[in-house]
C-alpha cells in the first residue's frame, strides 16, 4: 500500500491509477494536514512509501515527511515536485528516498515503486535494524536510494 498525498485533485487521481497499473493499492489524501490527522487515527496502517507533493497549500510535502519521520524514523517518502528545489535537494539524503521532478516517465515511477515495495520487504525482515535511527539497508541489500548506489535512470 502507498500513500498519495497531493492537493490537486487531477494529480491526485493520475497518481493513484499509475500505482494501481503497476499492481499496487495506495489510499489518497488532499494535504498534509489530513493524512496527519489519518497517521494519528487508530486506523493508521504504516504504507510501503509515502508519495507526496512538495509545494501544496498548507504544509510541503518535506515538512509532512519531517514530522513523519519524527515517529517513523524508516518510514520511506518520495517528493514529487514541479521545479527543482535546493531545499529539497540538501534533504534527499536525510529524509527521503527519492525525488521526482514532474513530468516524470511512467517506467521510471514503475520502477521506483517496485524498488521501495523490495525495500520493505527486505526492512520487515530485518525488526533489529528497522528501529535504528537511520537507513543502514543500503549497504545490506544494494538499495538503489542507498548514496552511492545507483538511482533509478
């Protein structure tokens, strides 16, 4: 399961019918503000990735992955952004797994996709290392959001 958070309703329903053309299920939210308030609901199922906005009314998508994470510290997030962002860039490495710069190619949203569903798997398997502090998955599976590693092209 994914996350969709994106205030344009338009890209919004794009993204979700891509996830769901790659076989995966996602549940869409209209802001930062609402999926916080869905992350401390009782209901809170714990996704394979958050797949977010960054400029959106309200909080940007990287303050939602900043709080996230505060509580999640593994939680995997990608920033889907119009125009390159230097703040965005200098959090890559810190909060994120991945950025996508709009337009992106579908193949390569494909492939993102299924490496953060391997990713999960290979996290859940692993309940030692999942509660450190940080990422340490990189070096044990060649994760490709590992630095140094290659990125999706």
């Amino acid at each position: 399961m994914f996350h969709i958070v994106d205030d344009v309703p338009e890209l919004r329903d794009v993204l979700k019918e891509l996830v769901a053309c790659s076989g995966h299920r996602s549940m869409q939210f209209d802001s930062a503000e609402s999926y916080l308030e869905y992350f401390d609901s009782d209901d809170f199922v714990a996704p394979v990735a958050i797949l977010s906005d960054y400029m959106m009314s309200g909080k940007t998508g990287l303050q939602l992955i900043r709080e996230v994470r505060k509580r999640l510290p593994h939680q995997k997030a990608v920033i889907i952004s119009g125009t390159p962002c230097s703040e965005l860039h200098a959090d890559i490495e810190s909060h994120l797994c991945y950025s996508l710069t709009k337009p992106y190619r579908i193949d390569k949203l494909f492939f993102l996709l299924e490496a953060l569903e391997r990713c999960d798997q290979h996290c859940r398997q692993d309940s030692d290392n999942f509660k450190q502090p940080r990422c340490h998955y990189g070096l044990a599976h060649e994760c490709p959001f590992f630095p140094g590693n290659a990125h999706p092209a």
